[in-house]
C-alpha cells in the first residue's frame, strides 16, 4: 500500500511524496538538532565571559526603579495626548451622543491609565524599600 503526499506551495502546484516529504522531516529534523547542539557547546564554550553592565545596575531594586522609571516616562506622554484627544473628541462630536460617550469614555480610560502608572511607581518605590 502506498500513501501519496500531495502538498502545494502557494498555488505553484509542486507535488511531494511520502519518501520525499520523509526525507525532508528527517532533515529538518536534523539541521534543528545541529543548531540547538551548536549553542549549547557556544554557550560552554563562553560561559567564562564577563558581560558589561550596560544599564549601570548594582541591584534588583535598583534595576526595578529603572524599569519602572522607564514606564512612567513613557506613559505621561501617553496620557497627554489620549487628554488632548479625549478633547478633540468632545469638540468635534457636534452634540451627538455617540461623539460625546466616546469622547467621555476616552477621558475615562486616560485617567485611569494615568493613576494605575502612578500607582504603579509607588508599588515600584515601596517595593525597592523593602528589597534594600
């Protein structure tokens, strides 16, 4: 009994066969495992290596604070805008109610993305208290 393949490659009509189609799995199958041993003997062959510090770290509270610094900063910019658009909504909604609860609810969510990012730096502070 004899099994056929049929596999098409974006409409070119390229046919496999199962001995083919075997073959190719075999190798890939292969050529996967020749990577995989590849880094593992890279990764021995360098684990000796000193890395530079490039975030200028001594901690995990201090890497924390400078994370969560990074957040905030790019969140208060965020919230600036979804205000002045949340304004624009308003301005431009000419009365209709559709225009005005989109306008309100884009006010809604920018305030409280603005209070879960400020909470969250006071969980960030609290918590590198607590770690030092």
């Amino acid at each position: 009994m004899y099994l056929r393949v049929q596999v098409r490659f974006h409409g070119s009509g390229t046919r496999l066969s199962a001995g083919k189609y075997a073959r190719m799995k075999k190798s890939f199958v292969k050529y996967i495992a020749g990577i995989g041993l590849a880094l593992v003997v890279a990764q021995t062959a360098y684990a000796d290596a000193v890395l530079p510090n490039l975030l200028r770290v001594s901690s995990l509270g201090a890497l924390i604070t400078l994370i969560a610094r990074f957040i905030f900063w790019i969140a208060m910019p965020v919230a600036i805008l979804m205000f002045i658009y949340a304004g624009f909504t308003f301005m431009t909604s000419g009365g209709s109610p559709e225009g005005v609860r989109k306008g309100r609810q884009i006010l809604t969510y920018a305030i409280v993305g603005l209070g879960i990012a400020l909470a969250a730096q006071g969980f960030v502070l609290v918590l590198r208290d607590f770690l030092t």
